[in-house]
C-alpha cells in the first residue's frame, strides 16, 4: 500500500501504535517546529538536516524510532535497559510499556542535539 501523506499512514496504526506515534510526533513539533514532518520512504519523519532524521514507524508490539545517527543508537544498545529492543538504525518502544515515553522523549532531544 502507498501511502499519499502523513494521515493515510497514521490509519493504518493501531490504538497502541498510534498512541505512540501521536505523543512522539506531537512532542517533536511542539519542541522542534523548525523541522519538517514529511512523508518520505513511505514513514513519517522529521527531517533534521540533509542525511540527518527522526523516523516514526509502528511494529505488532513495539514502536520504532529510525535515526541516520547510527552511533547514537548503538550507545543506546550499551545502556541495556529492559525491554528495550534495536535494529541497526532504531530504537523498539514496546507498546504495553507507555511510562518509555520519556525515553522516546529523550531519544528525540539527544538526536536533534547531536546535530546542532
């Protein structure tokens, strides 16, 4: 499916994926409204500098954020804190445990700081 925008994505979450999304997007364009919210690779994300972004994207039981920082991600693989999950470029909110919202928090601001 192809998706045409940023809402068109968003209805194919669920409640607990786009719960997710909604605080993670709405955080980041309320802090950050310099950076663009766009459709790109058919995901949301915000982009913070040319090759630089924040990606959004929603699992069966987790939430991902994508990040080009690729170093920042495996010093987050060092903390080992549980129940966190990685690919080479995410870090894996799982969904039953909304109390990481301040990580994904988090993970956003010290993306975008790294950058500045």
């Amino acid at each position: 499916m192809a998706f045409q925008s940023i809402e068109d994505y968003r209805a194919t979450l669920t409640e607990e994926q786009g719960w997710w999304f909604d605080h993670v997007s709405d955080y980041v364009k309320k802090t950050y409204p310099s950076y663009p919210f766009v459709l790109f690779y058919q995901r949301p994300m915000f982009k913070i500098k040319p090759k630089l972004f924040l990606m959004l994207g929603g699992g069966a039981h987790h939430f991902s954020i994508y990040t080009t920082d690729f170093d920042y991600v495996n010093q987050w693989k060092t903390k080992k804190i549980p129940g966190l999950k990685f690919g080479k470029s995410a870090v894996l909110f799982p969904l039953d445990k909304k109390e990481m919202i301040t990580l994904a928090y988090q993970m956003c601001d010290e993306v975008i700081q790294r950058a500045n």
